[in-house]
C-alpha cells in the first residue's frame, strides 16, 4: 500500500534527479524503455485493484514521465552527435 508507493517514489525522484543534475551521455537506452513499460504497467494495477491505490498510481504515473523525458534527452544526445543507431 502506502510504504510500496513511498519506495516507488524513490525511482521517480532519481529520475527527475538526474534529468537535472545528470548529462543526456549517462542515460541507459536499454533500462529506461523497461522503467517505462513497469510503470505503466504497475500504475494500470494500481487503478484496477480494489480498492485502488491512488498514491501507487500517480508515482507510476509520475515515474512513466519523467523516463520519457530521460528516453527523449537520451535520443536528442544521440542525434546531436551523431550516434544514430
């Protein structure tokens, strides 16, 4: 419940913690799709669980976010640079 959603916070805020202190260079394009797909995934269970866990949700929902944000810093970087996969 409540203590699953305090720790999940914790990826969301690394997140948004890098997206400001960390250069795009360091930005896993293998692990960051994954941490979107988890926290879509999770943040849908967490609507449809009964009863639903709005605090589980909205730092999912919070998390998909901020790992699109880093996927699009990520890509921009890799454009910039020249490093098209």
């Amino acid at each position: 419940g409540a203590a699953g959603a305090m720790a999940a916070w914790g990826m969301s805020g690394a997140a948004i913690y890098d997206s400001v202190l960390q250069g795009p260079e360091v930005i896993s394009l293998t692990m960051t799709p994954v941490l979107i797909v988890y926290s879509a995934l999770f943040a849908r269970w967490a609507w449809v669980v009964k009863p639903r866990n709005l605090s589980l949700m909205w730092c999912h929902v919070a998390n998909v976010i901020a790992q699109t944000n880093q996927i699009r810093r990520a890509l921009e970087y890799k454009v910039e640079n020249g490093e098209q996969e």
